[in-house]
C-alpha cells in the first residue's frame, strides 16, 4: 500500500532533517532498546553453556538476594541518603556559583575560573581517590602532618572512621561534581534578557533581590530539568567515588557501601550474573518510577501556580 499523501508530502519536506537524525537514531535504538534484551538475564539463573536464551528461568528469586541479605537495609539506606544530600547540596553550590561567575566582568577572569571549576569534573575516580589519600593518609597525609596539629590535634586513622566518610564524600563529591552544573546553570543565565535587570536597579533592587526575584524563576525550569535527571538515578551511585575514594576499605563499608559496590563485591566473590542484572534492572525501575512521579508532581504545581 502506498503511504497516505500526508504522510508523503511530510518526509519530501523534510527529508534532510530525517536524514540529520539518522544517525542519532539509529545509535539510541542500538546502544539503549537492542540491549534491553538483556533484561531477562535477571529472571534466569545463568549457565554459560546453555547460553542466555537456554538457562533455567529461576522467577525472582535473583532479587531476594538484595533484600533477604543482612546488609540490605545498609545499602538501600545510603543510597538514598547519600544520593538526596548531593542532589540538594550540589543544587545550592552550583547555582550560587554559577550567578558568582556571571558577575565576573572580565572576560579572562571568567574563562580562567570556569575551568578551575569543570576541571575536577574530568578527573577519573583513581585520581580522585589518590588526591583524597593524598590528604587523609595517615602516615603522609596533609590533615594529618600539617592541620590537625596546628589545631592542636591528634592525628587519625582517617581509613578506620566510619562515621566521618558521610561528611568526606560530601566534600568530595561537590567539589567534584558542583562545577560542572555551574556551567550548566551560568549557560541559562547568561541567556536571560539583561532589561530585567536594568529595570530592577532601577526600581533600587539589590543584588539578592535580583538573584531572588529574577534569576532563580526564570532559570527554573533548567533546575527542575537537572533535578529530575538526578532524581532519576537516585538509586544509582557513583561506583568510583564508593569504591576508589575509600579505597575498598572494610572498615568503612558501614558508612561507604551502596548498592552498586556491594552488587559489584558479589559478582566479583560470587560470579553470578543474574542478581548483578536483577539489582541493575530494580534501580532502572525505582528511578524510572520515581522521575515519572517528581515530574507529575512538578507539573501539577506549576499548574495551581499559573492560576494565581
């Protein structure tokens, strides 16, 4: 059957932007649907042999691992702990930053801060653990030879202190991670029109007023954006920052250990392939569902707004 003449006049009109995204295409449809194949590997219990279609379906008996283990409430409990403290932290450093570096007037300056900030954003996990051991040694570490005994200190096992790795990994990640949303955040304001705020020094509004009054509204829509995206992967974690930064230390998995390291330190002791995929695909669905329920939720008020 020929196609409807709609239909026709449509893609001879605009056959060159459908050519355009091909490309783009056809890498979403190999690189993210193809491999969702792989999703049935977390309802089977995988001989290699067999192969993945031959195994013996095993029902969800692959994800009782995560919640009938000990650690089960540990791990669920960083995560989303861990996870809600970046999200809201990087929010308010990032976007604090990002109106400090629009009022930088010299163009120079404002380069050169710009990639001060975004350079930590490049450095791989193995680096970033090495600059923290850099500091935290306990035999050649900054805090430990320079800081704590000019605050009249005793040094410490910084490897060996549970409690003190929540406030460490915060520190890390938003020095790592705050710089490259400024950029993300600086982009949207940079695009504001400049005539809000000629008009708001003339009606005498302060620079907090400014940021309060004009700013903050009128790039919200990039922070609800950014925020979902984040909220999203809430039960994701940033594997090289719980892995390397600690460095593996046992003694710190109480405070350190999410699910992706634990997932991780299962399949490296026990090989099984099919709860790595059940915890993978458990994390895809609670983010998936939760990123639809925010959204929801944003929109519904944005709306009960709009009629005031």
């Amino acid at each position: 059957m020929k196609p409807h003449k709609p239909i026709r006049k449509f893609l001879k009109k605009n056959k060159v932007l459908l050519l355009m995204m091909l490309p783009g295409f056809l890498y979403l449809i190999l690189n993210n649907y193809i491999p969702m194949f792989g999703v049935i590997i977390a309802f089977k219990n995988i001989n290699y042999a067999q192969g993945i279609l031959g195994s013996d379906w095993v029902g969800f008996k692959n994800f009782e691992f995560l919640f009938n283990t000990n650690d089960a409430y540990i791990i669920i409990r960083n995560t989303l702990l861990y996870n809600s403290g970046f999200i809201i932290i990087n929010l308010i450093f990032s976007v604090g930053l990002a109106v400090l570096l629009n009022e930088l007037r010299n163009k120079l300056a404002a380069r050169f801060y710009q990639s001060v900030v975004l350079l930590p954003h490049l450095f791989s996990a193995v680096i970033l653990g090495y600059l923290v051991f850099a500091f935290l040694s306990a035999d050649y570490g900054y805090l430990n030879h320079k800081v704590l005994p000019w605050l009249g200190l005793e040094p410490m096992n910084w490897y060996n202190e549970a409690k003190a790795w929540p406030y460490i990994l915060m520190i890390v990640n938003t020095w790592k991670s705050a710089g490259y949303l400024s950029i993300i955040y600086l982009a949207a304001i940079i695009g504001l029109d400049k005539e809000y705020y000629e008009a708001a020094l003339i009606d005498g509004a302060n620079k907090w007023k400014q940021f309060s009054r004009i700013t903050l509204p009128l790039i919200a829509p990039v922070i609800i954006t950014m925020t979902l995206m984040q909220v999203g992967r809430i039960f994701f974690s940033d594997f090289g920052l719980f892995y390397q930064v600690p460095m593996n230390s046992g003694s710190l998995l109480q405070t350190t250990n999410v699910i992706d390291t634990y997932v991780y330190r299962a399949l490296i002791n026990m090989g099984d392939l099919g709860m790595s995929s059940a915890a993978g695909l458990f994390q895809s669905i609670v983010g998936f569902v939760l990123i639809l329920s925010v959204n929801l939720i944003v929109r519904k008020v944005s709306k009960e707004n709009a009629l005031f």
